[in-house]
C-alpha cells in the first residue's frame, strides 16, 4: 500500500504542471491582454498542453 501512495504522489507533478502554468498565463494575460504571450496562449490553448 505504500507503493501506491508513493506512485501516486510521483504523478502528481505532470498532471498539476500545466494547470499551474495555465494559471501563470491567466494571471500575467489579464495584466496586459495584448501581450504576445496572451495572443499566443489563444491562439494554441492550454488545452492543449495536458
């Protein structure tokens, strides 16, 4: 059982790194909506990234 939990916890990081970098986007695209980062990050959505 402590497998499971140690396997568990090792996937966690993919799998909350591009929410954590959708945030990042979000955040700095609401600052400066015509940034190149925010026109880009429409153009190829974070949906894309997990």
């Amino acid at each position: 059982m402590g497998d499971d939990m140690g396997e568990s916890q090792t996937l966690t990081l993919p799998i909350s790194l591009p929410v954590i970098l959708a945030l990042y986007i979000m955040l700095a695209a609401i600052q400066n909506p015509n940034s190149s980062l925010a026109v880009w990050s429409s153009i190829f959505p974070s949906s894309l990234l997990s």
